[in-house]
C-alpha cells in the first residue's frame, strides 16, 4: 500500500510527459521499488518450522509493468545486491530471479503499449510467467531447491498473483487518473489560450459549466461568479436585446447550431456591447451541452464600415466621370461655336464682349468638371 501511495505522488511530483520530468520519475520509483523488494526480503514469511517465502519479485516486477524495463532494472539492483551480500549457493538463482521478474515486466510493458495500453490481462501475465521463471530459479539451485518449491509453489502463486495482478489494478487508476489530470490541465489551457470567448453550458438548465479566460475579461467577471449561475441571467434586461439572445438560444437547440452579428452584451458594470456569437449544441454521454463563442464585433462593424465607405466613394468616382463626359461633350460644341461667333464679330462691340463672357463661363465650367475627377 505504502508502494501505491508513493506511487500516485510521484505523478504530482514529477510530470512523466516531459522528459527530465519522466526521468526522475523512473528513478525515484524504481528505487522505492527496489527498497520495498528488500523489505520483503527482510520481512519474509514464516510457512513452517524451517521454511520461509519472500515477494521480492512482486515491486520489481510491478513497476516494470507499469514504468518499463529501466525502472524494472533499477528496482532489481538493491533486492539482488542484498542477496549477493547474504551469499550462499541460492544467490546467483535469487540475483537471476529479480533481474529476470524485471526483463518480464519490462518485455510485457512494450508489448502492452503496442496493443492499446496496459490491462488486466497484461498484469495476470506477468504473474504467471514470474512465478514460472522464479520456479525456474529454484531449478537452478539443485535437487533440495525443487523439493523445496514443491511445498512452497502454491503461496509463492498466490503472492505473485494477488502481489502482480491485483495491486496492478490500483496502480493503473493512479495512472488513469494522472492521465485525466494531464488532459483536464492541457483543456484548460487550449481553452483559456483562446482568442475568443468561450462559454460551456448545459443546453437544458442553461448553468454555466466552464468558461475560458477570454471570456471573463470581456464580460468583467471571475469565474467563481458565472460557473454555476443560469447564464440567461448575464443577458440584458432590454426586452428588444434579450429577445436577440432567445431566438439566438432557440434556434440551437432547434438546428444544432446558430450565428448571429451585432448582439448586445452586458458586462458587469452594466455596460452594453456588440459581439458576434456562434452556439452550437453537442450532446456527450447522455448529456447535451451549448458551447458559446463570441467576440467583440467592433473591428467587425469599422471593417464593414470602412468598406461602404470606400463602396460609396467610388461610386461618387464613377458618377462624377460620367457626368463629367456628358458635360464635356455638349460644352465642346458651345465652345467651338463661340469661337467661331468670336472671329465674326467686330473688336470692342457688345456682342464681342458677351461673347468673351460666355468663353470665360464656359472655360470655368470645364474647370470644374477636371476637379471633380
């Protein structure tokens, strides 16, 4: 249980995805792992009078299930270095027994990860094939080893089973819920990364799930004070405004998804602003859920703005040419009758100078209509 607990705070501890992180992470359990395989050494368990069993292949093959071959590798080192201090004809085979349980562990690790991930079948295996390869270290030993495992091979099965087996059940929890922790904290920061502002809420209650960081600054608010609350309870007040967000709200439950332009937002000051919305309605594990995404529609509104501006001056553009050429045209031919009045006329008399009046109205006219395009 100790090895459990150390286990799961490790994964506080230590981040196994990144890679310094996941170093410590194999040496700090394989040295406890290896610490608790030596206790069990120690702590052995009397069956009769001059008999005795120890688990000390169960840590090391335990987490070189879980972590892979190097921190089986690592566990094996302090249980097959006490042995070795003990001495006696039985410590090569006990050396070969750990040293062995964490090659096993380790192989099925690999094999594990290459068809989907650890489970119970993989953990019963490698109880099955420790407990075979530690009878085979006791082959190993002699005659007096083989009589001796068999009146022991049955604890010895049990132990590795319910040591291997079960106790791999909890760890694989830890792990799962590690993992949950990894992917909740890699969401959150997705969602909070953002540019625009996201809303969770459920699409039935309307209460407000999750919300990103994008979405509190814009409407003024922590989000201890939206998670939780009905959402209908941040629209405005205005009945024209909040009819806006229900036929809004409305038509997502009706088609699955709705946009709208130019809805008015009230933050928490009580200002009221513009943004654009999309709500969409996804439904997950009986659960139906409304994500909300909307932004400012300001830059939206000066874009817009400033391309019917620009559509309006060129339409002023083509209108002034035009009407220029169809002034240009007709004062062409006044201008040229004039001239030729002009040349007829006897120098000083009043029809000569009436006539220069109507050259010099007819010259500024042609001014003006040059400036206008």
């Amino acid at each position: 249980m100790f090895g459990v607990l150390f286990y799961s705070y490790t994964y506080q501890w230590f981040t196994p995805g990144q890679a310094g992180q996941r170093r410590w992470h194999v040496l700090a359990n394989g040295c406890l792992f290896g610490v608790l395989a030596v206790v069990l050494m120690i702590a052995r368990i009397q069956l009769t009078g001059d008999v005795y069993i120890d688990a000390r292949a169960v840590p090391v093959a335990l987490i070189g299930l879980l972590e892979g071959w190097p921190a089986g590798l690592l566990a094996a080192i302090l249980p097959a270095a006490y042995r070795v201090w003990l001495g006696g004809p039985g410590a090569p085979a006990g050396v070969l027994g750990v040293v062995g349980a964490a090659l096993i562990a380790g192989g099925v690790h690999a094999w594990a990860r290459r068809h989907g991930g650890l489970g119970p079948r993989h953990a019963f295996a490698v109880a099955g094939l420790v407990f075979a390869w530690t009878f085979t270290t006791f082959v190993l030993v002699g005659p007096y080893a083989r009589e001796l495992f068999g009146r022991v091979w049955f604890p010895v099965l049990v132990a590795h089973v319910v040591g291997v087996g079960f106790t791999a059940r909890l760890l694989y929890d830890v792990q799962d819920q590690a993992r949950l922790g990894a992917e909740r904290a890699r969401f959150r920061a997705i969602l909070d990364e953002a540019s625009d502002a996201i809303r969770i809420a459920d699409a039935d209650t309307f209460e407000i799930i999750d919300i990103n960081r994008r979405d509190c600054r814009l409407s003024g608010y922590h989000r201890e004070e939206l998670i939780g609350h009905d959402s209908r309870t941040f629209w405005p007040q205005d009945p024209e405004e909040r009819s806006r967000h229900e036929a809004s709200a409305a038509e997502a439950r009706a088609r699955g998804i709705a946009r709208a332009f130019s809805v008015p937002y009230r933050t928490r000051t009580g200002d009221t602003i513009s943004v654009d919305s999309t709500r969409r309605v996804v439904e997950h594990q009986g659960r139906r859920y409304e994500i909300i995404m909307f932004r400012e529609a300001a830059d939206r509104e000066a874009a817009e703005a400033a391309k019917r501006d620009a559509a309006e001056l060129r339409a002023v553009t083509l209108l002034a040419g035009a009407a220029a050429h169809e002034i240009n045209n007709p004062l062409a031919v006044v201008v040229g009758a004039l001239g030729l009045l002009e040349k007829r006329l006897a120098n000083g008399s009043e029809e000569s100078t009436r006539v220069a009046q109507a050259m010099g109205g007819a010259s500024r006219i042609r001014d003006i209509v040059a400036r206008m395009t």
